[in-house]
C-alpha cells in the first residue's frame, strides 16, 4: 500500500510540470546569456521596449518559478540542461513573443544583485534584447491613507 502511495505522489507531481513543447520554450530562454541583478545589456530603446512589455507581462503572463511550490502562484519550469543561478522567475507572454527573467544573488539572505533580462522571439529563435539591474532602484512612494477613527 505505501508503494502505491508513493507511486501515485510522484506520478502527481511529475504531471504538474511544463508540457514538451514548454519545456522546450524555457530551456531555450534560459540557454541564452544573461544574468539578472550581474547583465547590464541593451540601449535606451531596448529598455523602453523593455519595461513596457514588463507591465504586459505582470498584467497577462504565464508565470514560471522552481520546482513545485505549496501556496505559489505559479507553474513549474521544470527541468533544463542550463540555468542561470539567480533567475528566481520567468514570465512569458501569452503569445510566447516575449519574455522576462527576474533575480538576483543573494548573500548570507540578503540580497546583493537584483534585476531583469528580457527576450525577444523572432524567426530565429528568442534572443536577449536587454537587461538591467534593480537593486538599487528608488522604491516609488504609495500614500498611505489613514483610517478615520470612529465618531463617539
């Protein structure tokens, strides 16, 4: 009976990651160069482009993190030959044209590096158009609004 249970998990699990075709789409992205939080590539068009396509991929991307996680609200990118380190997320569009790779490094858990990569695919396949780094980047403010204390 254990068996059987242990069986049954694993077959679970292993059907919750990425399709071939998927798989096939992640692993080629994380085959490229570029490391969030260290690369710094792209000129100012590219990171135009960029960030404007970071806010269509918040809004509609699929979403991709490590493994399976409890209470994430992500897929699983599964399994690939090559991954940089750091990557913490992926994001592709729901059209698979673009894509965004976001992490840092971390030390002693803090982090020390943090930012994005971003990926373009055209006919020969997904290139690196830009990356930046983010660390260090001004947190915009958010007004806080107090709550009224009750009449008496």
């Amino acid at each position: 009976m254990r068996r059987v249970l242990v069986v049954l998990a694993a077959l679970t699990l292993a059907s919750c990651g990425p399709k071939p075709a998927e798989q096939a789409r992640i692993c080629a992205i994380f085959a490229l160069p570029g490391v969030p939080g260290d690369s710094q590539v792209g000129d100012a068009y590219d990171l135009a482009w960029a960030k404007a396509g970071e806010r269509a991929l918040f809004k509609s991307g699929t979403i991709y993190g490590p493994g399976w996680q409890v209470l994430s609200h992500g897929h699983s990118w599964g399994r690939c030959p090559v991954r940089a380190k750091p990557i913490e997320h992926l994001l592709i569009s729901p059209d698979h044209g673009y894509a965004m790779t976001k992490g840092g490094r971390r030390a002693n858990g803090h982090p020390t590096s943090f930012g994005a990569c971003y990926y373009q695919k055209g006919e020969a396949g997904w290139r690196l158009r830009a990356c930046r780094k983010t660390l260090n980047d001004p947190v915009p403010l958010v007004p806080f609004k107090t709550a009224k204390p009750p009449a008496s």
